[in-house]
C-alpha cells in the first residue's frame, strides 16, 4: 500500500520536497491510515508533517475523545498538534445549510485558514477511493453534471491532497489491523438521517450485489474520464470567456447573438461560467436553472427575466446580464451631482467621469467632426443660464439631439440604439434646471450646440475612470 499511496504522490505531484504538509485526522480509520503511511513516507519528500484536527461541536463528549485521541496520536509520533473547534450547529442556522454542508465549510475554512497562514503548505485529507465512489452516485443521483460527476479532485487549488484516493475503505482498514493500530469509529456514521450514509450502508452494497461487484472501482473510473472533460473545459474556457463574457462588477454580461451561434455545450459552459462569477459559487445551481437561462437567449420578444438562486438574470434586446439580487436595488440607482465649469465628476455605479470646460470657438471648428458625437457636446455657453448638473436619465426626459429633426422622448432614443434596460438606469444627462443640455452618446441639444459664431464654448465630454 505505501507505494500505491507514493505512485499516487507522484501521479498527481501531490508534494513539492521540503514541504510542510498539515494531516487533517477526525481519528477515523481512513485519516489514522493516512497519517501513519505519509510518516512512512515523508523521508521521501523531506515533508514536515503536523496533525490537523478540528471540533465540530456536535458529539459532545465523543467528540472530546476523539479529540484527545488525536491529541494522544500526535505526540505519540512526535508531531505537532493542531485543534481548532467549531460550532457547527450554529452555522448551520447562519448559513441554511444542513449539517453535512456546513461541516464541510468548517473544515475547508480550517484547513485554507492554516494554508494562506503559510502554516502549511499543503493539507491532506483521508478521502479513499471509496469515498469518491459514494460522491459521484450521491451527485449522479441529485442531477449533476460532468462537473459533478469528477467528484473528489486528487489536488485543489488551494492546496488540498488526497493520497488515499485509489485505496479503497476496505484495504485502509484492513492495513490498520494487521499493524495493530487503533481508531475511533463516530458514531454519526451509522445514522440513516444523512443521505451519504445510506449510500454507504446501502445503495451501495445493493448495487454492487445485485448489479456490478465492480461498482466502486466503475464509479471512480467516471470521476476520473469527469475530471480530463474538466481540465479540457478548464483550459477551452480560459480561451473563449474573454470573448464572450464582459465583466462589469458585480455583474456579467453575455451577448445573445454571440451564444446562439455557439454549439450547445460551448453555451452551456460559458453561461456556467458566468454564473459562477456573478455569484462566487455554484452552490444550488442546476441543469434546470442553466437551461432557463438558455431559453431566455432564445426569446423572439428581446426581453425576459428569470431568478435563480443567489441571482437575478435579465435579458433585454442583444444582451443577458447575470447579477446578483441588489444590484438593481432603487438606493444605488438615481443620483443627482452638481457639474462645476470646469470641473470633473465621477459618476456613482460608473466606470467613466463626466469632465467640462469653456473654449474658444476655433477649437470646435478644428474638431466639428465632434459635434454629434455623443460623447462629446459642444454648447453656446451664452444660452445655457443656471447651474449645471448631471443626472441618471428618468422616465418622461426628452430633447431634441442636434442629431435630429424634432424632439423626441430618451426612451425612444435608447430604443433606436438599443440600449439595455441595466444600461438605461443610470444614463447620465447634463442640465440647467428642467432643461436637458446634453445626453451620453445622443449629444448636445439641437437649439443649444455651439454654432461657428458662438463664444465661448462649452465643451463636455467622458472619459474613463
């Protein structure tokens, strides 16, 4: 079994030499097996070992044993010690999560903690290939995708191993026994209430009795085919969401041609994507919510609007915007800022700055190609009277742009050019008291642009933050 465990060491580069490895050990037989072969190892990669154990304040006095147990292994082996204790049960209430969930958040917390401490280095878990066979049936089971079905991953990101994950629960225990080495059993493992233990206890030995005696090894064979479909995903979108998602904090935004003319499964991915970084994680997403999604790009209409956990998802005319629930919410919408002459602005909820100053007209004339570019205004400042402002665009605004023929309302405006409904909320306009001087990409006001004879001249323009 040690060079089984090795091989996989040296399959995945689990270990880099000279590292300071943290052993996560419940006291269970799989992390007590762990902690004994990477011992026996550890010479291999010159690694400092310490033992990990965390608390979840669920057992009462069980769990204090099993603390203690590990307290006990730890300075048998002569290594340092590690307990932290968490409330488990009162995350539980915080997070909505049931017990499972937030035991496990507990311990990724635990172990990232010590990790981005630069306390250790890497920290390994007791997962064993037994383990990953009960995770892909439990998400097989609940709907899950190829995501899903790679199961536990050998290596994390972050800095977590699993050197058990090709040795199966029988033989961990077995190599316990025929060593002579104890362990703890916890209780918690024989309740029904927990779906992965019935898994454990039995769907799978019915399965494997009635329908494959190989099932544990066929179901880590799927975790593994799961995880290359991934790594290829990984790196195909790495190259292709630059292209297609556009970030704009804290949401994400998709372009609807753009995604009906990928193939199905590109779409798919990309829109998961996207999902994962509006929200920060993929927690209670499923097929049917990233389906839902799909189908809004596919509306005749131009408009929709879906929900989803964690986010709201809004089409309107060529764009899909995923952002989270309060990204719309009416305090962060409207604003109303005093535009000095000259002067600057930042604009709230923007990227860009409105900026002005008054110039001589022969400036104009060198860049009359700017009169109607929307994003740069040329006024009569001797026609403009009061103080300047900017303002979001407000349903009702209307103005004759020095672009067309007669006034018409900013909704038709952003109609004609297409402008998302997000995009519309916090449009900025220029004016002097209920008169509207001047609109982002719509221009100066007819009646109000700076003729060749007009002096001096008021020049507004944006530019970026």
């Amino acid at each position: 079994m040690l060079e089984r465990v090795a091989n996989t060491i040296r399959h995945y580069s689990m270990f880099q030499r000279c590292q300071r490895v943290g052993v996560a050990v419940s006291g269970g037989a799989d992390s007590v097996c762990l902690l004994h072969i990477l011992r026996e190892l550890a010479p291999r990669w010159n690694l400092q070992l310490a033992v990990l154990h965390l608390d979840h304040q669920l057992r009462g006095e069980e769990a204090r044993q099993d603390a203690a147990f590990v307290r006990d292994l730890a300075v048998s082996l002569g290594l340092p010690f590690e307990l932290r204790e968490a409330c488990v049960a009162a995350l539980c209430q915080e997070t909505g999560d049931n017990l499972e969930q937030a035991s496990r958040a507990a311990r990724l917390d635990f172990f990232r903690s010590l990790i981005e401490a630069r306390t250790v280095d890497r920290v390994a878990t007791g997962h064993t290939r037994s383990d990953q066979a009960e995770t892909v049936l439990f998400r097989f089971l609940r709907g899950a995708g190829t995501a899903g079905l790679s199961g536990i991953r050998p290596v994390t990101g972050e800095g977590i191993v699993r050197p058990l994950l090709e040795i199966e629960r029988a033989e961990v225990e077995q190599y316990l026994r025929e060593r002579g080495i104890p362990w703890r059993t916890d209780s918690s493992n024989d309740s029904q209430i927990f779906a992965r233990n019935r898994i454990r206890h039995a769907l799978l030995p019915q399965l494997a009795r009635d329908w494959n005696p190989s099932l544990i090894e066929t179901l880590a064979h799927t975790a593994d085919w799961a995880q290359g479909e991934e790594a290829y995903w990984d790196t195909e979108l790495a190259r292709l969401a630059p292209a297609h998602l556009k970030l704009e904090p804290p949401a994400v935004l998709l372009r609807v041609d753009a995604l009906a003319g990928l193939p199905l499964a590109v779409a798919r991915r990309l829109v998961r994507r996207a999902v994962e970084q509006a929200k920060g994680d993929l927690r209670g997403i499923g097929f049917e919510h990233l389906a839902g999604i799909l189908e809004l790009t596919s509306s005749d209409c131009g408009h929709g609007r879906l929900q989803i956990p964690g986010l709201d998802i809004f089409r309107s005319l060529d764009w899909l915007r995923i952002a989270p629930p309060a990204a719309d919410n009416l305090e962060n919408r409207n604003y109303c800022i005093p535009l000095p002459v000259p002067g600057a602005v930042r604009l709230p909820c923007q990227s860009f700055v409105i900026r002005t100053e008054l110039i001589e007209n022969t400036r104009v004339t060198q860049a009359r190609a700017d009169v109607y570019n929307g994003c740069v205004g040329y006024l009569d400042w001797n026609r403009i009277s009061g103080p300047l402002e900017v303002r979001n665009w407000r349903p009702g605004d209307q103005y004759q742009p020095a672009s067309r023929a007669a006034p018409d309302k900013i909704k038709i405006l952003f109609q004609e050019a297409r402008i998302p409904l997000w995009e519309r909320r916090h449009w900025p306009v220029v004016t002097a008291g209920e008169l509207i001087l001047w609109a982002r990409c719509f221009g100066s006001a007819a009646g109000l642009a700076a003729g060749r004879d007009a002096s001096p001249v008021l020049h507004i323009w944006e530019t970026a933050a």
